[in-house]
C-alpha cells in the first residue's frame, strides 16, 4: 500500500499500520523530514532522496522506482533507459477491470472519488474497490486508510490462493 501522507508524523503512523510506501507528494522537505525522522519504508516524491518518483529524469538518475500516468508514459521511460521492473503505471479501478495497462505494475488510488461520503461508507467502499483490483492484479493500493484496507488485501490474497490465511479452521461434517 502506498499512504499519502503531510508529515513525518503521519509517514510514521502509516508505516506503524502496514503501509509498504508512503507519498510525500512534491513536498521534498517532507520527503528530507521522514528520512531524517527514521521512518523505515521507502518514500515516493520528488528529489535524489526519494524511492519512488513521478519524475523520469530523477527516476533515471537516482535508480528510484518511477509512477507513470499511463501506458504511454511508461514506454517512454524505457526507452528513456528506465527498466520496465521500476516502472508502476496509475490505473483507475474501471480501466483496471477492462483490461487495464495489461503487462505492467499497476497502481489503484482506491480513495479517489470518496471525498465527501461519510467516513464508514468511504472505507467500505475503498475496501471494495481494493479487493476487486487486488483480485484484478494491481501491485500497489494508494489510500490513507491503511489497516482496513490492509485488511481486504490480506482477505483477497488469502482468497485468491497466493498466500496462506492467518488462521484457518475446517469443519466436519
């Protein structure tokens, strides 16, 4: 899961939570304040210190992982020297379920859209979207509501066979 977070407060609690990324936006002295702040999951913003960009140029200079817009963004930044396993390109849940940027990493902001809604109906329904691109095959769920979310992901993983549930039970008939 990737977490946008607005401090090195908010970047610790994520982590804390389950998050295996947390966004600093294009807020570089956010991205020097979690560092400095020893929180220990890889960074997405701007700047040589981050570990995931939206930026080619620094993504092809630092070794970091890039966010691509789309399709055609990420093409680009192979041919721009990027190797395609750095490389995560944005999808909506819709595109996702139609087929989506097929071959690629996919990222899914499930919170996108939620503004608004009251906050149980929000996280049922972000929970929702997250299981269905999960099942669907996205690699990373951006949203700030990290342990539900977390939760649906760890249930659909389960589900889906690609990794063993936390506690199961057979019942005999």
């Amino acid at each position: 899961m990737l977490c946008p977070v607005s401090t090195a407060a908010e970047a610790a609690a994520a982590a804390r939570a389950g998050a295996a990324f947390v966004d600093a936006g294009e807020d570089q002295a956010l991205v020097i304040a979690i560092r400095e702040a020893g929180v220990d999951v890889p960074v997405c913003g701007p700047g040589e210190t981050a570990d995931l960009s939206r930026d080619p140029a620094t993504a092809s200079r630092t070794g970091a992982g890039l966010i691509c817009a789309d399709v055609a963004a990420a093409d680009l930044a192979i041919r721009q020297g990027i190797a395609r396993d750095r490389i995560v390109v944005r999808a909506t849940a819709r595109e996702l379920a139609d087929g989506g940027p097929a071959g690629w990493r996919v990222l899914v902001d499930v919170d996108a859209g939620l503004a608004g809604q009251p906050p149980g109906e929000a996280a049922a329904r972000a929970g929702a979207v997250a299981a269905v691109c999960a099942w669907l095959g996205a690699s990373l769920i951006r949203t700030r509501q990290v342990t539900e979310i977390g939760r649906c992901l760890d249930m659909t993983e389960s589900i889906a066979g690609r990794r063993p549930p936390a506690w199961a039970v057979r019942g005999l008939a």
